[in-house]
C-alpha cells in the first residue's frame, strides 16, 4: 500500500468550494538535515492571480532529502485535489523529481518508487498538471517553510520577537513493511557535547544518545 500523506497547513483561509478551470501555482521544497535526518517539505500555493491561498509545513521525521522533496509534491496535489482545483502547475527545485514525474529519468530508488506511484495517481484525476525545474533562490518561500518544518521537529527555539511556532503535527508516511520512525530529542545542532573515542568508537558522556544520520565535530581536548 503506498504511503499517504496529510499536508497540515501554517495557513489556508479558503474553504472547499466547487471546482473551477482556474489553474493554481505552487513551489515546493523538502529537505533533510543529515540525509537522512530530521526531514521536512514547505510549499506555498497560489491562485491565478498570485495570491497565497495556502502555506503547507510539515515534519516528517528521519527521512532523505530525496523523500522529503517528493513529500512536498504530494502536498501539493492532495491540496488541489481536497479543494477541487483541477489545474495545478508545480515549480520544485530537485531536478531528479521533475525529470522523473516528467518521465525523463527512471526511478530506481525503493524508496521513492510508492511515492512516484502515488504522485502519479494523484496526477491522472486533475484535468490538467504541469511541473517545471527553477534554481534554489527561485524557490525562497517553499525552502522557508521547509527549514521552519525541520526546526520544529528539532525543538529549535524561534527568533526573538517572533510568533512562536505552531505544535509539531507530525505525520509521516506509513509504510507497509515498518513503523515510521517517530520525531527524535536531541541536543540543538550547535550543543557542545563531552565524550571520548575507544577502538574508533565516539562516547558520550552523561547517557545522552543521538539518532542515527547525525553528523559530529569531534574537538580533541
């Protein structure tokens, strides 16, 4: 069974109306922190005219940058879809995704074949779909929500004077051979911590563990 995700949004203020023939913009992004590592997709879509009808942000716990870039499509077209726009276009920054929903590159990945399936899917009920390659500073605002994403899920304190943010909803996909794994605590990525090496092996000193995919910087005292 191919995995499906809810896309919980920061801000949506329209509500389900009838379809229209209108179509709707959206850039996405998705990142990781340590692919894999604490993942997380943004995206911003708008109607036809260029206003923001919504901002999706989601955690999606230890994942691949890969996974989270597809994340993020799926987003997108399960919001055209739940509030029957049947016309969207998609701008994405991961070359790899575009060319393989566009069917220029094959997908090789097991991982990311049930989500190519899915996308797809999801595809084939709009009227129309297009999904076009923009370069990183063409698609600011999908890789703000993304990084907001990611610092959720990490426990990162927001800026000063800022709004704090929402609680974490995360909803990863479910997989049909495993549990998805479930957001990680761990020190802030510039906490210092104290340990020591023995047969090329790092330990950390006072029982603090660190989740699989994290990069150190080991400081020799």
């Amino acid at each position: 069974m191919p995995p499906r995700p809810t896309a919980p949004s920061l801000f949506q203020p329209e509500a389900a109306k009838p379809a229209t023939s209108d179509w709707i913009n959206a850039h996405c992004d998705g990142g990781a922190r340590g692919n894999p590592g604490p993942a997380g997709y943004g995206a911003l879509i708008q109607d036809n005219e260029g206003m923001v009808i919504a901002e999706l942000s989601e955690f999606l716990g230890m994942r691949t940058n890969n996974y989270a870039e597809y994340s993020g499509l799926l987003g997108c077209l399960e919001y055209a879809l739940d509030h029957h726009h049947p016309r969207l276009r998609v701008v994405s920054d991961s070359e790899l995704m575009v060319k393989q929903i566009q069917g220029k590159y094959q997908v090789k990945s097991p991982d990311l074949k049930p989500l190519y399936d899915e996308a797809k899917r999801r595809i084939a009920k709009l009227e129309a779909f297009e999904i076009t390659h923009a370069l990183r500073h063409k698609n600011k605002d999908a890789d703000r929500l993304a990084n907001e994403a990611m610092d959720r899920g990490m426990k990162r304190p927001h800026a000063p004077g800022q709004p704090a943010p929402p609680p974490l909803k995360a909803t990863p996909y479910p997989s049909a051979s495993q549990t998805p794994p479930q957001p990680a605590t761990y020190p802030k990525a510039d906490a210092m911590l104290r340990g020591f090496t023995k047969d090329g092996v790092v330990h950390i000193l006072g029982g603090t563990t660190l989740p699989d995919g994290v990069f150190v910087k080991i400081i020799r005292e």
